[in-house]
C-alpha cells in the first residue's frame, strides 16, 4: 500500500521582469534613493522567478520554499504594480499535455499576474506532493511530514478551484480548470486520510478508530475515483488514466481495511458470524483489487493478513461457536472519522518572507492620492482664480475711471506718475518683443504636441487593425482579448489630451486677439519718457481740485483698494504654501476597510486645510466690492467738479488706454508664459503616454507572435482529410474456396541486407487457411530439412520473425505507413522476384514441385535453374 500519487510540475517560459517593472519605475518616482531601492527590489525579484520557475527543482522543503517565497511576493506585489498597463506576458505549458510528434504541447499566453500566481501555486500544491510521496512512511516524523504536505496540496489546489476564473477571466488550460484541480484536490486529501490510517496503525492505536479512518479514508478516494471517470475531459490524459486504477485499488484496499478492524471489534463484542461476514466482505475487495490493479498496488501482504484471519475465524466458528453468518448487507455500517482538512492559502504562506517592495504604496493608494492630488489642486486654483479674476475686474475698473493717473494728472501737462510706473514695467519684462516671442513659439508647441498624440494613436489603430484581420481569418481560434477592448482607457486617456489641446488652441486665440487689442498701446508704454509724454495730448489746468475734499477722500479710498490687493497677494502666497499627504489616511482605511472612500476623505482633509483660506478670500471679495462702488461714487463728484474741455477728454481717454494696455501686457505675458510651460509639461506627459502605448503595442505583437506560432502547431496536428470507415468487403474478405488458386503472397527482396532499423509495429496475424487450400498447398510443395546450397529469402537477421501478413491484395500495410502499388501480374513473376505459381486446374493433379527448400514456407517456390536476375542494380 506504498503506492502514492503525485502531480507534474508545470513548465513556464523565460520572462523578463526587469525592463517593463523599471520603466514604471522611473516613471512614477523621481530620481533618488527611493527609486534605486525599487530598481533594485526589480533585479531581485526577476532573480527570485529564476530560481522558482527557470531551473529543475528537487523534491525538498527548500525549494518548496523558493515557489512560497515568489508566490507571497507576486500577491504582494500585484496591488502596486499595473500589470494590465505593462503588459507583462507569462507563457505556461499544460501539466499533463505532453504534445505530439509535429507540435509541442498546450500552452497559454496571458498578460495577467493573477494567472501567473495561478501557475505558481499549481507548482506548489505539485512540488508538495512529490515532496510528501518521497517521505520514509515507516517513522512518526515521516508521517507526520507527508500528511502536512498532502494537505498543504490539497488546499492550493482547491483555492484554485475557486478563483481560476475570475483571475484569468477567460477559459484555462484543463490542467488548471475547476474540474481537474478540485479532482487534484481531493486526491491529496485521500492521500493525507490514508497517511493518518498508517500513523494510526503504527501507534497501534484501538480497532474502532483506525476502521472509522480507513473508511473515511475509502470514502474519499470513491469520491475522488468518481469525478476522474466521470468528468468530461480528464480520461483523455493519460496521467488520469494511470491515476484511475490507484484510486479504485487504494478504494477497495482502504475498505478492506476497515472490514477488517472491525471484525477484530465483532471478535471482542462475541459476534462470530459478524466477523467472518466483514472478512469475507474483506476478501472479495482484496481479490477484486488483485484481479484488476494488481500491477498498480501491491496488495498481497494484505490479503494473506485478511486470509489468515478468516480461516482462523472460520475454524473457531466451525469448531466451537457455531454463529451464524449474516449478510453483508445486514451489517451494521462502519462509523467514518476524517483528521484531514485541506490547508487553506493564506499570505504570506512562507515564514521567510520579506517583501521586496515593503516602502511602495499599493496602486489603489497611489490612484487615491493622486485624484486627492487633483482636488487640491482644483481647490487651489479656484481660490486663487477668484483671486485673480477680482484683481483683474479692479484693474479694469480703475482704468475705465482713469484713476489713479486722473488724480495725479491735475497739472494737465507732465506724464502721471502711475504711467510711468507702468512703463518702467513693462520695459522691464522685455516689452513688446517678449511676449511677440513667446506667441510666435506656441503653434511650433501645440504642433509637436499634436504629433506625439497622432503617433500615438497610429501605432494602436495599426495593431488594432492587424489583430481583427487576424481575428477574422482564425475565427474561434483567436482567443485572445481583442485589441479595441484591451485599448479602451488608452483611448479614453488620449482622447481626454485632445481635448485638452482643443482647449488650449482657445485659449491661444483669446490671448492673441487681446494682444492685437492692445499692441499699439503696449507699444507706446515702451517708448522713452519725452516720446511717451509727446504723444499724451495735454490739456487745461485743474489746480482748483488740488486741495478739494473730494479729491483726498478718492485718494483714501484707493489706498484701501491697494490694501486690499496687498493683502490678497499674500493670502495667494499662504494658499500656494499649503501641503499635505494623504499617503498614511489612505493606507488605514485600506487595512482597516479593504477599500478607500477617497472623496470623503479627501474632502474632510480640504476642509480642515483650506477652510479657513476659504473664508478670508471671500471677506477680501467683499471688501474689495464695497471699496469700489465708493470709488465710483467719489469719482462722479470728482468728474462734475473738473473742468470739462474737447482736450481734457482726450487727454483722459489716452491715459486709461495706457492703463489698460499695461495690465493687458501683464496678463498677457503671465498666459503666454503660462501656455508655453503647459506645452512642454504636456510634452513630457505625452511622451510617457506614447511609451506606453508602444510597450503594450510590442506586448501584443510578441503575444500575437507566440499565438500564430501555437496555431500553426495545432493546424499541423490537424488530420488533413476527414476520417472515414474502410468497406466490410476490403476489410473482411472471405477465405478462399477449396481447389481454388491459392493467393500470391508478398515480395521479399533479399539480395542485400539492410541495415537494423527500428521495428515498425506488428503485422496483422495470418489468415485461417481452409483445409482444402492447406491440402493443395501440401500437395505442391513440401517442406524438409534445411540445404546450405539454395538460401530461401528471409527477413533481416536483426529484428525478430514476423507472421505471414492476409493475402494480397487486401493487405493494408503497416498502420501508419502507406504500402508501394504494385499491378498484379500473374505471368510477370520474374520480373518482381515473386515466387512461381504452378497452374492447377480442378480435379487435375499438380506439376512436380521443385528442389527441397531449407524452411518450412506456406507457398511453393520457384526452382533453383530458373531464378531471374534481381530487378534493381546490386552493388
């Protein structure tokens, strides 16, 4: 009963971790000391692959060990990495497939890290089973060892069963598919049941209990008997056909087993006819168990312990007790105890491990902090929008009332001294060819930009169009996710910066006709001082408004305003300071919650951080609002009480153009500024976003390679015509009647022996020749003892003698092979060396035969003095 099954490994191809994981990398975190920890952690993980899944592993607890440590790190890895953007393709072969002569065995391509954990832990439950089956059963420690292991096997191929589906989400290889794996299962744990019956055993511990496990045990390997024979797909492989035969003997030998402990506790409760009723149950298992599986499980030592047992019980009885036998089927049933229970797959199943990428974030967290990063940011520039957008409306404000030049232009003649502050400024920033420079270079920026977006887009619809080509040529065949559905977020990500550079081309536009507005007079704010006042037309004196009230309460008013800007530029500056991290709340909730609720949490954050800012902008609004409808009072006054003239008009009117034009320069100048950092931050962005598509686009085409490849094989294995069945009247043919002509038989050539040659497969056995025929053939030609002066053909001394195949010409040659046509010639026997053929009519008796032959041959031979010269050239 040493006979124990194990699993196959499964075979992966070589994978290259380290390019697309690095690439992320480098993309996702900035240069530093983070980022070369990660590069590293990458180097160490492809390593980790290698030793797990790229050399033969021993049957040894240490390299168990290696396939935890690697399957702990790919769950611990998988929420952190976006495997589905990297494209990361894994190839594994079929368990069980073994292939065929043309093509090479099953196998499955996915980008997917849950299909390759899938793979990993089939390894594991495998290497643990042929890890347990090498255990020494004769010691407590070895049993102990080989129960854990099979229960260790039997629960990660169960998990399997639960999750191949969703983790691949599409159809498995069979060796991975619900079916086989919860067969697998189940075997393992029959295996562990039965380990547990030979501890029990060994401990000699009471009948009743090792008879409760060893039925328990016979039950689940009924159960594991019945899904192998009865599931659709596992009797074709020839692993389940070997396995099929161990569970039906390991059956009935485990319920052999419990008949027979039990019958030891019949023994002791007095019940003789009982006993030797469940050793006779006993005997037939036994026997039915040696008769069919005998070369699968030895099962002699215990069929002479039950044999001994019932003949000792059957002399007893016969002797002395005289019980009577009952049925089996009266028998009481025998209790059922499991000890097994398969080991469930929880992380980290290695006690040694230490994750590699420890300090990275999960994706979910870093998705997270990025769209809380996006609500910041828009809180930000709402505030600071509503900032600027009153600034702006202040500024228009005072430039359509001419303040404050109107109040420092009371003279009538020099330059107000708010415009030659203006000018200065303006000078300063490079004046008009500054910001003619920088609207010059944004259609070079948004075209480029535009470029790297199309060539982006081409790439995918190029393999896009490839794929569904394919797809339609190969139908079913092409089953792998389409390319449309696999580009769907990059599209949508592509889209989303289109629209962006649609609005931005707006955006250029609003800024360039603001800047034809105003290039005249941005122009004039660059001229020197003389010139800029020359062009100022001048006008009448106001002295008499000098020392008006209204004029100091208008000043006053337009300190507070400058106030009220100072303030919100520092309010600004305290908004641009605020920073956070929602790394930690995100990585609580996730522990705590196994999901984030990032908009209130984010939102909960903005609030405490931002709240208050929030309330001082809108007082600063406010204020701002009443300061200038009490401007606007003070300068109707103000204007009623000026002197009003065709000069001063035009004067004033000249002035607020200047004013404006300055603070259209300045706005100006910070949006092309603006724009062209846009640009080139778009560039970098979608640069990242073209490397993307170009690795998932190469991703795809080495899937698309390796599955043209695997087509090609399977084609190859396809027969090249449909099957069909041979007539009955060329596959049957009827023996020949008596007296009548007896069959040609087939060529031998035996001029030149050839060469020893791998046997082809057996020939079909000899006709059954009438007695009729066998007389006449007697008649003709009779055998006798062996000459050394005329050599018979033979078949070539290196292979063994084959039996004389049916007559021609119904013979179909080797299965497999395809025989040379030959006409039939009855008069041409010379010319293919075939024998001679005597004519023999009915009731007329036959020739002479020729000379004796040296064997014993079925038909009659040609005499010596007539052989022909062989019909091809001899050497």
């Amino acid at each position: 009963m040493a006979t124990f099954i194990s699993v196959p490994l499964k075979k992966s191809s070589e994978v290259d971790l380290v390019k697309p994981l690095s690439k992320f990398v480098t993309s996702t975190y900035p240069p530093g000391e983070e980022q070369t920890e990660y590069l590293r952690a990458v180097e160490e993980l492809n390593k980790l692959r290698k030793s797990a899944l790229g050399r033969p592993l021993d049957k040894h607890e240490s390299s168990l060990e290696i396939l935890l440590r690697y399957y702990d790190q790919l769950c611990a890895i998988e929420p952190k990495f976006p495997f589905a953007e990297l494209c990361v393709t894994f190839t594994w072969k079929d368990a069980f497939d073994k292939g065929s002569l043309f093509g090479g065995s099953v196998k499955l391509a996915l980008a997917s890290v849950g299909y390759e954990k899938t793979c990993v832990l089939f390894n594991v439950g495998a290497l643990a089973s042929q890890i347990a089956s090498e255990q020494n059963l004769d010691n407590d420690e070895g049993l102990k060892t080989a129960a854990k292991f099979y229960q260790l096997a039997s629960g990660a191929f169960a998990h399997i069963k639960d999750t191949v589906l969703s983790a691949l989400n599409r159809e498995p290889t069979m060796d991975i598919s619900p079916e086989t794996v919860g067969t697998l299962s189940q075997i393992m744990l029959s295996q562990a049941q039965e380990v547990f019956v030979l501890k029990a055993t060994s401990d000699k511990m009471k009948d009743a209990i090792v008879a409760k496990l060893a039925n328990q045990a016979a039950d689940y390997y009924g159960d594991a008997f019945k899904q192998c024979q009865y599931k659709e797909n596992l009797p074709k492989y020839f692993y389940f056909q070997e396995v099929l035969p161990v569970l039906a003997t390991k059956h009935c030998m485990m319920q052999a087993t419990a008949e027979l402990r039990q019958s030891a506790l019949a023994n002791q409760k007095k019940k003789f006819g009982e006993e030797i009723a469940r050793l006779q149950h006993a005997t037939e298992l036994v026997k039915i168990a040696a008769s069919r599986y005998d070369e699968y499980v030895n099962v002699k030592d215990l069929s002479d312990k039950i044999n001994r047992a019932l003949t000792a019980a059957k002399k007893d009885n016969d002797f002395i007790y005289h019980d009577r036998v009952p049925e089996v089927k009266d028998l009481e049933h025998i209790g059922k105890a499991s000890l097994v229970k398969a080991t469930a797959v929880q992380t980290p199943l290695s006690q040694k491990f230490s994750d590699l990428f420890e300090k990275m974030v999960p994706m979910a967290v870093q998705q997270s902090v990025s769209a809380a990063n996006s609500r910041r940011a828009d809180t930000v520039n709402r505030l600071i929008g509503s900032m600027r957008e009153a600034t702006n409306l202040c500024n228009g404000v005072l430039a359509s009332l001419n303040l404050p030049a109107a109040l420092e232009d009371l003279s009538g003649e020099a330059v107000p001294q708010s415009i030659l502050e203006k000018s200065r400024a303006v000078v300063q920033q490079g004046g008009l060819q500054s910001i003619e420079q920088l609207i010059k270079d944004l259609p070079e920026l948004l075209q480029r930009n535009r470029e790297i977006l199309d060539e982006s887009f081409k790439m995918l619809d190029d393999e896009e169009a490839t794929d569904n080509e394919l797809r339609a040529k190969f139908n079913q065949r092409w089953n792998r996710t389409p390319s449309g559905d696999l580009y769907k977020p990059l599209r949508a990500e592509g889209n989303n910066f289109r629209n962006v550079l649609d609005k931005a081309v707006q955006a250029d536009q609003v800024v360039k006709e603001r800047y034809t507005a105003h290039c005249e007079m941005i122009a004039l704010l660059c001229k020197p001082e003389n010139e800029l006042s020359a062009a100022i037309p001048s006008a009448n004196p106001a002295k008499t408004l000098q020392g008006s009230e209204v004029v100091n309460v208008l000043r006053a008013q337009l300190a507070q305003l400058d106030e009220v800007k100072r303030e919100r530029e520092v309010l600004e500056g305290e908004v641009k300071s605020v920073t956070f991290d929602m790394t930690t709340k995100f990585l609580t909730a996730l522990a705590q919650d196994g999901a984030i609720n990032e908009e209130a949490l984010t939102a909960s954050e903005l609030e405490t951080r931002y709240g208050s800012h929030t309330q001082r902008v809108q007082q600063n609004l406010r204020r701002q609002e009443e300061l200038l409808s009490q401007i606007q009072v003070s300068h109707q006054e103000f204007s009623a009480l000026k002197q009003s003239n065709s000069e001063a008009n035009n004067r004033e009117e000249v002035l607020k153009k200047l004013a404006s034009a300055h603070d259209s320069y300045i706005e100006i100048s910070s949006n092309t500024k603006e724009g062209t950092k846009f640009y080139n931050d778009l560039t970098e962005i979608l640069l990242k976003f073209q490397n993307k598509c170009s690795d998932i686009v190469f991703a795809r085409k080495t899937e698309r390679d390796e599955l043209l490849k695997e087509l090609q094989q399977s084609i190859a294995r396809e027969p090249s015509a449909p099957s069909f069945n041979v007539p009955s009247y060329q596959s049957n043919t009827p023996a020949p009647a008596s007296g009548g002509p007896t069959p040609a038989p087939r060529t031998v050539f035996t001029q030149q022996q050839p060469q020893a040659k791998p046997q082809p497969p057996a020939r079909p056995p000899p006709p059954n020749v009438p007695p009729q025929a066998a007389s006449a053939s007697a008649q003709i030609s009779t055998p006798v003892a062996p000459s050394s002066t005329n050599p018979p053909p033979v078949a070539p001394p290196t292979g063994p003698s084959q039996a004389q195949g049916p007559p021609y010409p119904t013979y179909q040659g080797y299965p497999g092979y395809y025989q040379m046509p030959v006409n039939y010639n009855p008069y041409a026997y010379g010319q293919f060396n075939m024998p001679y053929m005597p004519y023999q009519a009915q009731g007329q008796a036959g020739y002479p035969g020729g000379p004796p032959a040296q064997q014993p041959y079925p038909y009659p031979q040609q005499p010596p003095q007539q052989q022909q010269q062989p019909y091809y050239p001899q050497q």
